[in-house]
C-alpha cells in the first residue's frame, strides 16, 4: 500500500477558532473549498488535508498521529494533557486570547486563595482547576459540568465557578468576580511526536515559513513620511521596532527626504504625534499584507 504523503492538518469544524484558523490558513496561500458538512478537506495548491472536527478531539488526533498538525486553544490541550506529551507545540498563534479564570458572586467577600477554601466551584476544567488548588493548597469540591457554569452560583449547585473569560460581559452579566487567574490560553499549532517521511515535513517547513510570515505582517505596519534633512538622526529613536529606515530624496525639494520604515510593533497614535513634532509631515501608516526575511 502507498504511503499517504498528504499533510493532515486538525482544525475546528465550527466555533470560536474555525474562522481565524480558516484565515490564517488562507492567509498561507492555501486553496481550500469547503462545504458545509464535508469534514476533510483536500487543499487544491498543496499536499495538505484538513480534517475539521470538534476541538477537544484536536490534541487525540495528533497525538495519535492520524493528522501530523493540529490548531487548538492552550486550555483545552492543559486540560486533557498532563504527562506522556506526545505533541510538541510548534507555534503560538495570537488569537482565540483568553484565561481561565475563578470567579464568585460579588457580594461575598475575598482575599485570597484561602477564601475558597472548603468551597463548591463548577467548572468544565477540573483537571486544570485542581492543579491550581493543590498549588495553592486549598481543600475545595470541584464540580464537573459541561457547559453554562456560569449560572451554577445562581443555581445554588455551586459557590463559585472557573470559567474561561475573554471580555469578563459574562461574568458581569452574571453578577460574578474574577478573583483569581489560572491560566492564560491562546490558540496553538501542535505537532505530533511521530517521526514523518522528508516529503510531508517539507510541506511542515513550508507552511511554518508562512505563518511566520503571516505573523509578522499582522504584527508589523509601514510607515512613510516627510522630514527636514535635519532631523533625520533625532527621530530615529522614535522609530518603535524599525531596522535601519529607507532615506528617498525628494523632487524639488532639496531639504526634505521622504523616510520609509517598517515598524514590527505596530505604530500608536503618540508615536504619530511624536513624529508630527519632531518635524513629520504627510505621515502614512499602511498594513502590510505578507512579509518573508
Ligand atoms: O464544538 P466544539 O467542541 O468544537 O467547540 P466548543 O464549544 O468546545 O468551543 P468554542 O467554540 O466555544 O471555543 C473554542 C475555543 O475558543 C476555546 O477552547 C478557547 O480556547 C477559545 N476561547 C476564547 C473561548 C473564549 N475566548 C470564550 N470567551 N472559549 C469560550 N469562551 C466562552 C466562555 O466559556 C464563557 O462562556 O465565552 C464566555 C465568556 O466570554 P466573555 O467575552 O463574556 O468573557
Ligand atoms: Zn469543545
């Protein structure tokens, strides 16, 4: 039998992190047609198949080494893994933000960790939960349930909740605090452990060389802008994350360059008006859609 020398990249079939996944894979230069039920995709333009599935399947299918990649949030990969790390996380992606985080009603009182001691806290991570108790030694009863925790408290099932928060609306809307964070968490691309033929990991190379690519391009912003001669050296510094910036004469106008640069840490408003006083003028600040070194 052939060796099947197609990627195969997990990815959420619907959710919070199926659009970003989609685009930044798109962003890659990566054909994709899908359709609404189809759970594997074959991309036109290179040997990868996306396999679309629900997210807490992600870190089992690389794992077991039925797709080579996967994208998945930080907080469900902790939650079901805890030794025998057969993955290796290859690149933290920047979106799907957000923390696993305690919260009780506002009206009881906090201070510390202590305070939930001997508590009921509903949550869908108790694996995670209990690793933060234990670290803190608190004595507390974790509840399991599936989804809605956040009414639990109102429900009198339980005292406080560990929830993931992103805008904290929910927990507001709940009239619940945050009191306590226990994970931060970001959308990752995984890799299986298992050694893979020089053909796929040649596409793995490829792809990797794009999304970094991708990512630094959402990161980064070009900037362009008029300058007397004179002050050329003073706003260097005022430059945030640029290499050495391009100088372009002007026409007719023996005093003034035009100044290029690329800025790797995006570019303020304050920086502008830095600019603008340093004596900037026609400032142009543009996005810029791919970037390789
Ligand atoms: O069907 P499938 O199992 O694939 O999806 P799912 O329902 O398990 O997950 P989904 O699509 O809801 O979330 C996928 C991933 O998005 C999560 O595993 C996180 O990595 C990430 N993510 C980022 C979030 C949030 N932000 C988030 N705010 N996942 C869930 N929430 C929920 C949270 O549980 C709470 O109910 O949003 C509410 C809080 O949001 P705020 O903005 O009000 O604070
Ligand atoms: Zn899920």
């Amino acid at each position: 039998m052939k060796p099947v020398t197609r990627l195969r990249i997990a990815i959420q079939k619907s959710g919070r992190l199926n659009n970003d996944c989609m685009d930044l894979l798109l962003k890659c230069g990566l054909k994709i047609k899908t359709s609404q039920n189809s759970l594997l995709c074959h991309v036109e333009n290179l040997p990868i198949d996306i396999l679309f599935v629900r997210d807490d399947d992600i870190p089992t299918l690389v794992m077991d080494d039925i797709c080579e990649l996967g994208i998945v949030g930080e907080n469900v990969l902790l939650e079901q893994v805890n030794t025998n790390k057969n993955y290796s996380i290859t690149k933290k992606l920047g979106f799907s933000r957000c923390r696993l985080s305690i919260a009780l009603p506002s009206e009881i009182p906090y201070v510390n960790s202590a305070s939930l001691q001997g508590m009921r806290i509903a949550t869908s991570y108790p694996n995670l939960l209990k690793q933060y108790l234990d670290q803190q030694n608190v004595q507390a009863e974790i509840m399991t349930i599936s989804g809605s925790v956040e009414i639990a408290p109102r429900l009198d099932m339980a005292d406080a909740i560990c929830d993931l928060v992103s805008t904290g609306r929910t927990l507001e809307e709940n009239n619940l605090k945050e009191v306590e964070q226990v994970i931060q968490s970001q959308a990752v691309l995984i890799k299986t452990q298992a050694s893979i033929s020089s053909e796929k990991n040649d596409t793995i190379d490829l792809l990797l060389r794009r999304i970094d690519g991708v990512l630094k391009a959402q990161e980064s912003k070009y900037i362009m802008f008029h300058l007397p001669k004179a002050s050329l050296q003073s706003i260097r510094q005022l430059l945030p994350g640029c290499e050495t910036p391009t100088v372009v004469p002007l026409d007719g106008m023996a005093d003034k360059v035009a100044v290029h640069a690329v800025s790797g840490e995006g570019v303020f408003w304050s920086t502008l008006e830095k600019l603008k006083m340093a004596g900037a003028s026609s400032i142009l600040v543009l996005p810029i859609e791919k970037m390789m070194n």
